[in-house]
C-alpha cells in the first residue's frame, strides 16, 4: 500500500542542510462536516509527526484540522554520518504509518 | 443550435469525411490547457511528482496491476505498463466491439476485469478504479490527446456535441457559453477555463482528493443547477468523448492537480 512517497537527495554531505520531502495519504477529516445523513463526521487527522535520524529525532509536527488531506511536509535535516531517517506518524483514531530512506554522507 | 450544429457537421462529413478530425472548435495555438488558468501555487504542486498528491493513486495503481489474487493480474497479459500502455489513454474515450459501445478508461478497466480477470467491475470514483486508471493515464503524459470519433464513434460524438452546446438546469446555461463564449473572463474569484479535460484523473483540491473527468462534468452541472448523469452514464461517456476530441493535440497531463 502506498501510504507515503519520500523524497531525499540521493548523497548529501557532511554537515551540509538537505531537504528532506514526504506525501502521506490521510483524509485529514476536520471534524466539521456531516455527512449524507446529516451525521456527524468525528474528526480525524494526524496528530503527531515524527522524523528521526539514526534514532535521534530532528524534526516533528503536530497537526490539526487546518492542514489539508495528504500533507505535504519539507523540511531540513543535517547529518554527519550516514543513516537512516525514520518517520512515524499517529492520527485520531489511533492508526499508525511509518516509512523509511536511507541517507548517504559522501 | 445544436441542430444547426448538427446539420453542419454532417455536410462536412459528406463532404469530405477525412477533414472531420481537422476541424476545431478552438484553433490549435488558442487552445490553452486549464493548468494555465490555475494560480501558480497550483501550477507547481502539478509540476512536482513528489508534491503532486496524484502520486499516491498512481502508486496503488502500480501496486494494482501486478495484483494477481484473481489468478490473473493487468501485468499477466498486458506486461510492463510503460510500453504497452504508452499512448493508450490520450486514444480514449474509445469504440469497444465487444461491448458496441464508447467505452472510456474507466469502463475499459472494469471490461477487463469482467472479461479476462473473474472480477467484479470496480465502483466508480472508488479509490481502486481511480488508483487503475491514474496509472494507465499517467503512462501517456505528455503525449497529444486524440481520440477517434470516425466510424462507430461518431453517434456517441455527436450526442456529447448536442449535450455540450444544449442549455442545461436552472441557470439555462450550455458547456459552450462558459467554456468557448468566455473562457479567460472572471467567474467570482475565479478564471473560466476553456473546459479541458486533458488533466484526468485529476487532484482536485476542492474534492481533497483524485476524481474522473466524468466527476468534474458532473460538478460542473451541478454548478449550473442541472440535472447530474449517475457516474457511468453514456451521456457522460459521450461527453468525455466530445472533451477529449475538443482537446486533440493538448498533451496529457494525468494526474493532474486542479483548484
């Protein structure tokens, strides 16, 4: 199942920012809207986003109703030696996702 | 009018049927996909495959056809999707023998599935069918839409030719007084396109999620207060055929990303 597509330089180097990118499919339901009934539609969105690198965590995000279905997030990491990057991610209803890339430090 | 349009197109069938696939509505250097309609932030999330939410479809649609719980999977007859469904999609709306009927990706997919595969055919605007056919689209990208509406498929063009340029619903409106008459003016906060669906299946960011040509004709109709085809209607499928000969040459977009 494609939950999330990553996007990593594919060789960075030492001590130098890289962009790290990831897509996560998430209906990001907002817990304001009804459905063809009239019911109410509880809300359920990422809650926690984490990212850690070689164990160590480098970047992490809580969201809430305002962010769109299938977030996009970006953002920078440094690193030192080579590894990999770990990220984890829990909505409302208690799923979890996790994916994976590995980062080469020429 | 749809009369008059009629009778027009069959004197030039009579005519000089070869010509009937160089006549445009739009002349080819007017034609402007409906990305360039869009705001540049739209404009850049299509451009960018990893930003392009469409890409998660594609994925599951990659994911679909080697699928072979069936016992057969897309891949056990068609094989690699990047050579045998090159150009494939830009070819539909398309005429199908054995069901005597247009048939556009979508029910070709599901065909395939009742015919070769056991299966049952899949829901319309169902995350699988959408995944199916986002993936056998995107294999054309780039590639000039050209449908044939030669032979068995002129009927069902010239139903969608009537559908487009009759008045519809509430608002009395025709596709063709929005999309040909004032394409390019101001509709509230928005730029009216040209009503090309070259982009399909698309990520709509209204829907906050991937959706069919025929979903976003529907929305349309909707819009105009008129009377919505269920999803797999031929009125539909007829459209979808009138669209994509409308658009011929536009390159193939899918999957495209729209406000």
């Amino acid at each position: 199942m494609a939950d999330s597509r990553i996007s990593v330089p594919p060789e960075t180097r030492r001590g130098e920012p890289f962009e790290v990118r990831i897509l996560i499919r998430h209906p990001m339901e907002t817990g304001y809207r009804t459905d063809e009934s009239g019911q109410h539609v509880a809300r359920n969105v990422i809650r926690r986003f984490t990212c850690r690198y070689n164990g160590a965590p480098v970047f992490a995000a809580r969201m809430s109703s305002g962010i769109a279905a299938n977030p996009y997030l970006r953002f920078f990491v440094t690193a030192h030696d080579s590894g990999t990057l770990d990220f984890e991610w829990v909505d409302d209803g208690g799923a979890r996702g996790q994916a994976r890339a590995e980062v080469k430090v020429a | 009018m749809a009369r008059w349009w009629i009778a027009l197109a069959a004197a030039a069938a009579l005519c000089s049927p070869a010509a009937s696939a160089q006549q445009r509505v739009l002349p080819r250097d007017a034609m402007r996909s409906d990305l360039e309609f869009a705001g540049a932030d739209v404009r850049a999330m299509q451009a960018d495959d990893i930003a392009n939410p469409g890409f998660l479809w594609v994925e599951r649609g990659e994911n679909s056809w080697r699928d072979a719980t069936s016992g057969k999977s897309c891949a056990s007859c068609h094989g690699d999707a990047a050579v045998s469904m090159r150009g494939v999609a830009a070819r539909y709306p398309r005429f199908d023998q054995t069901a005597g009927a247009v048939l556009d990706v979508e029910a070709r997919v599901n065909a395939c599935r009742v015919r070769y595969q056991a299966l049952k055919p899949l829901e319309r605007e169902s995350d699988q069918i959408l995944a199916l056919t986002a993936y056998v689209t995107y294999q054309s990208r780039g590639m000039p839409t050209a449908a044939s509406i030669d032979g068995p498929a002129r009927a069902s063009f010239e139903r969608g030719r009537s559908f487009y340029t009759t008045r519809h619903g509430q608002m009395n409106l025709s596709c063709a007084q929005c999309h040909e008459q004032n394409w390019g003016k101001r509709l509230y906060a928005e730029t009216i396109s040209q009503g090309h669906g070259n982009a399909f299946p698309a990520y709509r960011l209204e829907w906050q999620t991937l959706g069919s040509l025929q979903r976003r004709i529907r929305a349309c109709l909707f819009g105009i207060r008129a009377e919505m085809p269920r999803p797999g209607a031929p009125e539909l499928t007829d459209m979808e055929l009138y669209l994509a000969w409308r658009a011929q040459g536009l390159p193939l977009e899918a999957p495209g990303v729209r406000r």
